[in-house]
C-alpha cells in the first residue's frame, strides 16, 4: 500500500504560493513521476480551496457559470 498524501490550503497567501510552485513545475520540460505527483497534488488543493472559496459566496458561483456560458462571446 503507498501512503497517501493530501494538502490543504488554509489561506490566501497560502493559495498564491501553491500557485507560484505551481507555475514553477509547469515551466519545466521534464517531470519526474515524483514531481507529477506533487505538482497534481498542489492542483488539487487548488482547485479544492477555490471551491470552498466559492460556497462562502454563493453569487460568485453564479457570475462563474454566466462567464463559462458566455466565454465565447468575449472574443
């Protein structure tokens, strides 16, 4: 059994950080399988805290549809 790791985000400057080594990882050709773990790792707490952020305000979940629904009109 492999050990599972998760990552959590507690905060805003945590959040910008995890994206800076985010963009870090990304801006390098070839990843270890070590370094894809950690960096999907990174994404998923991301994604995660960008989630939590969004039911503190529920208006900001419908602005967010409205502009994947209308994107395409924005060119």
């Amino acid at each position: 059994m492999g050990k599972t790791l998760a990552m959590s985000i507690n905060n805003t400057a945590e959040y910008l950080k995890i994206l800076d080594e985010i963009a870090e990882f990304i801006d390098r050709d070839n990843l270890t399988k070590e370094e894809l773990r950690i960096l999907n790792l990174k994404k998923l707490a991301v994604r995660k805290y960008e989630m939590q952020e969004v039911t503190k305000y529920p208006a900001s979940l419908s602005l967010l549809d409205d502009f994947h629904k209308n994107k395409f009109f924005l060119n």
